[in-house]
C-alpha cells in the first residue's frame, strides 16, 4: 500500500534534472516578476495569519468593557402604567357575570347588550350548549395536540367538511383562534418579494399577517377601486420594466367582506373584475359578512350573486355569528391544503377543542334549518340604521345591512382624545339606562389608519321592534344631554 | 471564556456522551443541580449521517425522475394540483411542492391521524387507507384502540369523566359557549377574573393575563413588549410562535446555539458593549428568550445560569413554559418550580394551557405593571375575543387540583406519577441501546431514527402492534436528526408503560434503531430526591391539618437535597 503511494507521488515530483531546468528558470525570471510573486505570498500571509488583529472589537480592553457593562442602563420592562387608567378601571366596571346574551348582567344590573358581536344570538343558545355538553362527555374539553400530532378528531373532519359543503368551496382548514386565522393565511402564501394590494380599512388581524409575510404593501384607499386600478397600473409598467423579476412575483389582494372598522360591504363585482384583468389572487376576510349577508348567511359572494370560485380564499372567524371560538379558510383544495403544513397558527397549535367545534357545528346547523334569523337580523339592522341615522349630532357610517354600527360624532374635532371622552359619556350614559354600548377599541399607534372614534353598535337578530325603539330612544336622550 | 469551546466531535456538533452539564461550571459550582441535572446528547454516527444523506439523495433523484414522467404525461397525477393560469405567477415555490410531493407525501399516513375518543392514555384511532400511496385518504369507519404516546397530556386532565368535566358542564349552563366580545369591550366575565387571579396565585407572581391561543399569546403580546431599537436573543430552537412573535415585534433578533450559556454570554456581552450595529447606540432593552422543556429536544433550559446572567447584564427573561408548566417541578408549577428560583426573577411568565391542564389557550404572568400594560396594549385584549368559558373553566379546576386546593392530594399524585414514569421510561430506553436526547425529568423523549424511511417504518410498525408516537423528520428537524417523540402522561400506568417499551424494543431491533455506543446515564425513578418530595407532600399535610399557617421551611426538595449533597 504504502509502495504505490510513494510510486505515485513520485511520477508529481520533478526528477533531478527537472529539478534544475526550474531552478534555471527561476534565476531567469525578470526581477519586477519575483518582486511580485514574494508581495503575493507576503499578502496571502497576511491574510490568513493577522486578519484578526484588526477587528475593531480588540481596541476595548477588558476593564473597558466591564464599565461599559456596567454604565449601561436599559429602559424599563415596560411603561409605567397608571393604576387607574380609564381603560383598566372600565375592564374592572364592565365584568359580566353570567351570560354574554342578549341581555348581560354588569353590576348587578341587567343591561339590553348592543355590545357583543353575538348577531344571530349563538352565544347562549340551548341547543349549542346541549350540542358542546354533548361532546364533553366524550371527548373532554382539551385536544391536547397540534392537528398533525393526533390532535385530529373527527369532529374537526366534520367540521370543515360542513363548512366547505356550506361555503360551496373544495376544502376548508380549520383553525383554533379566529385572530390566527387570516394572520396565519397570508405568510403561508406570499413571501418576501411578492406584492399585495390592500385596503386601508383592513382589521388589525389582516394588517399582522401582512408583516409577517414581509411582502411589499401597497395600500389603497378604502373601498376606492380607481385608486386600486391606479396601483395596478404603477405595478404593470414596473414589470414592464423588468420582466424577469415580475415572472417570480406573485400578486395578491387583500380585502374584507363587511369592514369591522367600517361597517361597509366592498365592491365584490369590481374587485373581480380587477383580479382577472390584473393577474391577481383575491384573499377576503368575511368574519363579519358570514352568517350576515346573503339569503343563507354565505356571506358577500352570496351578496353580490358571484361564484365563491371567483375568490381564491375566504378566511372568517367562528367568534361572531357562530357564538363558539376559532376560524376556517376555505377555498380550492389545491390553495387551502397548502396551510396544512405552511399555515403557522394550523400546524404549531393546538387543535380547537373538540367541544367548541361540535358547538360550531350546531350553530352552522341552526342557522341553515331556519334561514328566518338572517331575515330577521337584516330587517333589525336596517331598523337601528334608520332609528340611529335620526339622531342629531352623531352620524351612522357604513351599509344599512351591516350589524355594526359605527356611530361618530357629525362633527369631529382635531382633539382625538376630547371625542373619546364625548363619545364615552354617552355610553357612560345609556349604560346607566340600561343598554350596554363600547367604544370601538383601537392600538392607536399601531393601526395603519386609525378610523375616528366611535362607538360600535352591534345588533342581533333577537331584538324586538320594542327594544330597537328603546336603544333609539335612550342613544338619542344621551346624545341630548351630552352634546 | 470566549476561547474555550465545548468538546465536539459529532456529525451534528452534539456533545459526545453524556453531558453532566455545566461545563463551564464556575458559574455554578456551589449549586446543588450540577450533580441532578443529567442532559444527554450523542453524536449522529458518521456511517448513519452518510446512509442518511444517501437516503435523502435518492428520494430526491427518484422525486426529479418522477416529476419528469409526470411532465411527460407517463405517469398519472393523482393529487389536485395548481391549474396553469395564463399570465398568473404560480402560487408555490417550486422545491416546496416538490418536497411535499415526492418526499412528504410518501409517508404522509404518519401524521393527522384522526382519533374519535379523549387524548388520554388511550385513544380510538379512525382507521384510513390510502388507495393511491398517500396522495388521497379514505376512513375506512373501523377503530383501532392503542395507547397513545403522542398527545401532550403531562397530568392526565384530558378526562371526559370526573370533576373537571362537571364543573365545566355546569359552567357551560352558567356562562354559554361563546363571548363573542374582546377584554378591553365587553367580553370580560367573571370567571376570566377568577382564572387571572388563580394563574397568578399559581406561578407566584403579582399578576396574570390569559388568552384563548397559547401559539398566539407569544404572537401576540412580545410586539407589545418589545420593539425598534431593542434586542431579541433568542435559543436556536425556540417554538415558531416565538420566532413569529419576535419577528413582528420589530426588534432585532440575534439566536444564540441551543442552550448554550457561553454563547448567550458573549452575545450579551457584545450587544451591551458595541450597541445597536451601525449607529452604535445603545439597545433600549434586551430580552432573552428561552423556552422551559424544548419540545423537539427534550431538553430542560439552564435557568439559574440564565438568570445569573440576566442579573449580570441586566437584561429581561421571557420564559416560555409551554411544556414545562405542570408537567415539572415538585409541585407541578413548571421549570421555575423545578430549579427553585424565585418566580419573580423572571421578568415574563408564559406558557399555555393546552398540556398539563388539558384546556386551550395561554398565559402571561409578571409584575402588575406589566400585566396592566398589556391589558391596554396588547393585540389580544382589544382585536379578540376572549377565552370560552367552558375552557376557563376547565383551567380553573385543573389547576385547583394540582394546586391541591380541592382538598385532595390527587394533583401531587399525578405531578409524582409523571415524574416517575419519565424517569423509568428514560432509563428503559436507554438500557435498551437507543439513543435518547434530552433531561431526565423532561417528559418529552425523543428517540433518534436517523433514517427517512425508518421514520415511517417505526411510525407504521408501532401503530401496527398498538402503540401511537409523533414521529418528526426534515424539515422540523435537522436532516441527519430525525426522531420519534414520546410524550408520558400521569395517565399512564407501569402496565402501559412496559407494553410500551416491549413494543419500542421490538420494532428497534426489527429496524436495528439501537445506535447508541455510550454507557447509558445513572439515574433511578427511585432516587433520594423523589422520596424528599413524598416526605415533603406528607409533612405539608400534616401541617395543614394542624392548621399551621406558615409555609414549612422544606417547601423545595432542592433545598433539601442541597443540604444532603453539601
């Protein structure tokens, strides 16, 4: 073995004549070249033995960087909090006990509850709560496991095969917390480098899925399709520009149903249109048009009369108008299965508990056996619309058929702060007479466009003329004696 | 310090044999743990790593060569796949389709196993068949009844019977199913009150917030944390929730290698002393970032280290207790618990409710100036809606019973049960010959394949002779460190726990899995340490029925054990 090592390392040495034709040679060399050669070993040297040496970080000594670390003060934890901050002592005012229903009891007072987002009145529905006992018994509360580690249960299955045969869609994903949902949808498609449109109105939920997919933005204005199609336009000559990089970029756009901020429905036909001329897929959050809008409750395509086909996913949350806890996404197969295993909130959470998910099943059941509720919320919305649109002073924002209300003041100041304060008598006010009414909360630094202040009425299907009357009546007798 | 590196002589870096741990021990000498805390890591063997790769590369060259038949129109496709829009970009990267096509899809009936009972520690399995190699799945309407090594059920509260069924049904009736309404408009109830005061009751901290997503407590509440101009040093391995969190907080985000305390220190040193890159300024605040038991490692977190140098650099400890909370420590109040620091020195108290207390959701607990700022500033007070009651309630009374608040020993009893079966569990496995990650007393136990189709031969072979695991791949895991995880329960009787390993045992020496040539580690489900904790629990109980108010002065084993040890 080690003889044909040697064999072989012989044929690479020069024999002993070569040896001197290169000694020759090298005497023969020009000067300038050997000068340069002894300056390229000197610098190769250099480089791989002193590179160190001239790092920046050597020039503090030790007894330097101990002071350093010992002058270094960080800024506390968080920031100080005021013990009575108006918000925390109204979290401590506004505690229900028993049911979020129709009517709450804060305080020990029974309050005509216009404040939960409870519109088909779910939430305190017998059959749902017999349906989620029901599953108790068998299956505990807990799925103790993320959809991928036998936290699967053939309730989910059930589940989102009802919502995909509801939706008429191919496929829904089911996901454990209504806020994950579109937050999760977005990343598992657009990357870094892809660009979507979106809305400004968009819900707080939409705007973080939008970071976490470190996609370019581009904003339009709410509900402005010109203002949409003049983006498109900026978009299509810059990949004229540079063909290559538009072959790789993928285009989306992100819009709501029925804007929680709002309290409008968007331009559905429109936007279509745009998506097919444009190139675009169409993402829509519709966690406040399911179950509202459209004769069954389908939501805006069912609206507008447009194939769900048209839109490439449909992401809404089951904490509104199903009254139980969670989200789905559905859509084509080929779309929706991809969450499966790129949709973080799917894969790296615990599944919904079973119990909450036979809750949503009921209530799904519920709301297609008697498809008289959703008439009977519609007729109520446009009945407080017009009760409110009545009053002087305020003014009611958004579509007549959507269950929120936003109600502003008519004339709004330039003090944010002071109109909170206003608007907050005046639910201070009907909450003394008995109807419970918010403030639309906001992170007011963090919304990419902070809607004004209002106060958001949400209405349920359970309402009577009567007690429509009344919220009327004693918003009105508020605003009297607060403006 | 910074010139001395660990001993590494691995394919993967792991440290060779068994890692009696703080190996930079002058942190630590006089702490009783050095002697209890026995991590073990082993180095992939070099052969096993080629065979691996190899293996991998085929699945890859077969998935080309396929992928060609298909394009070709040869070979059948048998999934949904994207339909070629004229002018749209297509909507998948191409290697990700790809992975998931030829490689993924292969041994797809591994995972998303449909089940039809309690996650208990035993389950009802809906059988499925695949008619076409994994693409499309069929239930096939039988059951198949197998013990279930794979849920996270540390305490055993995944219970369709028993005390915490009827108080959640009764709080069902009381409260409804939905809130329908955020904390900070009208969705608070009473019994979210009661909950906050108990968690915080629990961890021993001033204050408490919970939310009904564990994965989206961390999403949500580190931007309200953290932000621009403020470091994340985060462990390698932390939980996606995690990385998501930091990543939409802002802030700059530095990782630091898995546990590895030297190299948290040197971080920090240098974010303290160079300051924010480029502008040099100062970092407004630094966060560290670890977890409490590492899910895929089985690895327990160097708290008392951590918190030395937190101390040392001050710098702000955000603890994830994800896995730990309930499943460690003498009293089940997770790793803070287990080390027996002072939950105070941890600036941020997280964890979830999805394990040990067989509910949904999670929590943050801290001072009352943090929970207040997060009250009125974090995403999930004001955008969503808050925790169902039904979940509440089942918390409130899990927790009541581990705290033995119910008036019975029965949450000690399931703390011990499963710190017993761990360690026997452990042990067992190790004496057989496999190869172990992980701390003794962790719970979660990864068992190294290696291989890929060993990944699906073990995860079909057990399943076969009644046993379900979680088995993990790439890209989860590094590519030469696929493994299997166990999760034990205090559900799990000896009984089950010895048909278990009778199983494991069987299938690795069918796929020879044993690849561990190390001595396995000395440590006992019998050790001095678990005898103090019983002794411990009876003298609490006699005191109590003496009706002392004073805490006895044994209220951490480790305290004792330290004073045996010295």
């Amino acid at each position: 073995m080690m003889n044909i090592i040697m064999a072989t390392n012989n044929s690479f040495l020069p024999k002993s004549s070569d040896m001197y034709e290169l000694i020759e040679s090298f005497l023969q060399a020009p000067t300038y070249h050997l000068i340069f050669e002894a300056l390229l070993i000197i610098w190769i040297f250099k480089l791989i033995f002193f590179s160190t040496e001239y790092r920046p970080e050597s020039v503090l000594t030790e007894k330097e960087k101990a002071e350093l670390i010992e002058e270094w003060q960080p800024d506390p934890l968080v920031p100080d909090v005021d013990e009575n901050h108006p918000l925390l002592q109204a979290m401590e005012k506004n505690i229900i006990s028993g049911k979020p229903d129709k009517y709450v009891m804060i305080n020990n007072k029974s309050s005509l509850n216009m404040a939960t987002l409870n519109f088909l009145g779910m939430a305190g529905n017998a059959e749902v709560e017999a349906a989620a006992i029901k599953t108790l018994k068998k299956y505990g509360v807990g799925s103790c496991g993320p959809r991928g580690f036998y936290g699967t249960m053939d309730v989910h299955l059930e589940l989102e095969e009802k919502f995909a045969k509801f939706m008429y869609c191919e496929e829904a994903a089911l996901y454990s917390y209504g806020f994950a949902t579109i937050a999760s949808a977005i990343p598992a498609y657009s990357k870094r480098g892809d660009v979507i449109f979106v809305d400004e109105g968009v819900c707080f939920s939409i705007q973080k899925g939008l970071v976490a997919s470190r996609s370019r933005i581009k904003w339009f204005k709410h509900n402005d399709m010109e203002d949409l199609e003049r983006l498109l336009l900026i978009q299509q000559d810059e990949d004229k520009k540079n063909p290559k990089k538009a072959k790789v970029t993928r285009r989306f756009v992100v819009v709501e149903g029925l804007y929680f901020n709002h309290g409008d429905i968007c331009p559905l036909p429109k936007i279509v249109e745009l998506k097919w001329k444009y190139k675009l897929r169409l993402f829509m959050e519709e966690s406040f048009s399911l179950g509202v809008l459209g004769a069954n409750g389908r939501g805006v395509t069912e609206h507008y009369n447009i194939s769900v086909d048209e839109v490439d996913l449909i992401a809404a949350s089951l904490e509104n108008s199903i009254g139980s806890t969670g989200g789905f996404c559905c859509g084509r197969k080929y779309v929706i299965d991809h969450q499966r295993l790129s949709g973080l909130g799917y894969c790296f959470s615990a599944s919904l508990p079973p119990m909450l998910a036979t809750a949503a099943i009921e209530a799904l059941n519920i709301m297609q056996n008697d498809s008289s509720i959703l008439q009977r919320l519609r007729e109520n919305c446009r009945k407080m619309y017009d009760g409110l649109s009545m009053i002087s002073g305020v003014e009611v924002m958004g579509d007549p058929l959507a269950p929120i209300k936003h109600v502003r003041l008519a004339e709004i100041s330039d003090n944010r702060e002071l109109d909170m304060q206003t608007l907050q008598r005046i639910a201070d006010h009907a909450m003394e007479n008995g109807i419970a009414i918010v403030l639309a909360r906001y992170l007011e630094k963090e919304e990419h466009k902070l809607p004004p202040p209002s106060i958001r009425i949400s209405v349920n299907c359970q309402l009577t003329e009567n007690e429509i009357n009344r919220v009327v009546d004693v918003f009105t007798n508020a605003c009297r004696s607060v403006l | 310090m910074a010139g001395k590196t660990k001993p590494k002589n691995g394919m993967n870096g792991k440290t060779n044999g068994i890692n009696h741990c703080y190996q930079n021990g002058q942190n630590l000498q006089n702490t009783p743990l050095k002697d209890t805390f026995i991590e073990t890591f082993e180095e992939t063997p070099l052969s096993t790593a080629i065979l691996t790769y190899l293996g991998y590369a085929v699945l890859v060259v077969i998935g080309h060569i396929r992928d060609f038949l298909r394009s070709l129109g040869i070979e059948k496709i048998k999934s949904c796949t994207e339909p070629k829009l004229q002018g749209y970009v297509s909507l998948y990267q191409s290697w990700e389709s790809f992975y998931t096509r030829n490689l993924y899809r292969r041994i797809r009936d591994c995972w998303n196993r449909p089940i039809c009972s309690v996650a208990g520690a035993e389950m009802d399995m809906l059988e499925r068949v695949s008619p076409d190699n994994g693409w499309n799945f069929e239930l096939t309407g039988k059951k198949q009844h197998v013990l279930n090594f794979g849920s996270y059920n540390y305490l055993g509260f995944a219970e369709n019977k028993g005390p915490c069924a009827d108080a959640v049904e009764k709080s069902t009736m009381k409260y409804g199913v939905g809130c329908c309404g955020s904390r900070q408009e009208l969705g608070y109830l009473e019994i979210h009150k009661q909950l906050d005061e108990l968690v915080a009751k629990f961890l021993g901290v001033e204050a408490a917030a919970t939310f009904p997503m564990g994965f989206a407590t961390n999403s949500m509440n580190m931007p309200s944390i953290v932000g621009k101009g403020c470091l994340i040093l985060s462990d390698e391995l932390n939980h996606s929730s995690l990385v998501l969190g930091s990543r939409l907080s802002g802030a700059s985000i530095k990782t630091f290698r898995h546990n590895d305390m030297e190299d948290l220190e040197n971080k920090l040193k240098n974010a303290v002393v160079f300051g924010q890159p480029r502008t040099h300024r100062p970092w407004k605040k630094i966060l560290i970032v670890v977890e409490g038991v590492y899910s895929m490692e089985g690895s327990i977190v160097r708290l008392p280290e951590v918190v030395a140098l937190k101390k040392k650099y001050k710098a702000y400890v955000y603890l994830d207790e994800a896995h730990s909370v309930g499943a460690m420590g003498p009293h089940g109040r997770g790793i803070v618990d287990y080390f027996g620091i002072d939950p105070k020195d941890i600036d941020i108290m997280m964890g979830t409710f999805t394990k040990s207390f067989g509910a949904a959701g999670g929590y943050i607990g801290g001072s009352k100036a943090l929970i207040n700022h997060l009250k009125l500033q974090s995403h999930g007070s004001i955008y969503s809606c808050t925790m169902a009651p039904p979940v509440t309630q089942q918390i409130i009374s899990s927790m009541s019973i581990i705290m033995g608040a119910d008036g019975t020993n029965e949450g000690q009893k399931r703390v011990q049960q499963l710190k017993w079966n761990t360690r026997y569990f452990r042990r067992r496995l190790h004496d057989m010959g496999f190869i172990i990650y992980g701390n003794k007393d962790s719970p979660v136990i990864p068992l190294l394949i290696f291989m890929p189709s060993k990944i699906a031969a073990l995860g079909r072979e057990c399943l076969k002779r009644g046993l379900g695991i979680v088995v993990v791949g790439f890209p989860a895991t590094p590519i030469i460190e696929s493994r299997a995880r166990f999760c034990l329960s205090a559900a799990h009787n000896k009984e089950m726990l010895d048909k278990a390993l009778g199983i494991i045992n069987e299938v690795g020496d069918m796929l020879s899995l044993k690849y561990s040539r190390t001595i396995p580690p000395s440590f006992s489900e019998k050790d001095v340490e678990l005898l103090l904790v019983v002794l411990n629990v009876m003298l609490m109980m006699y005191l109590k029925r003496m009706t002392v108010v004073t805490r006895p002065v044994l209220a951490s084993p480790h305290c004792v054990q330290a004073t045996l040890v010295l």
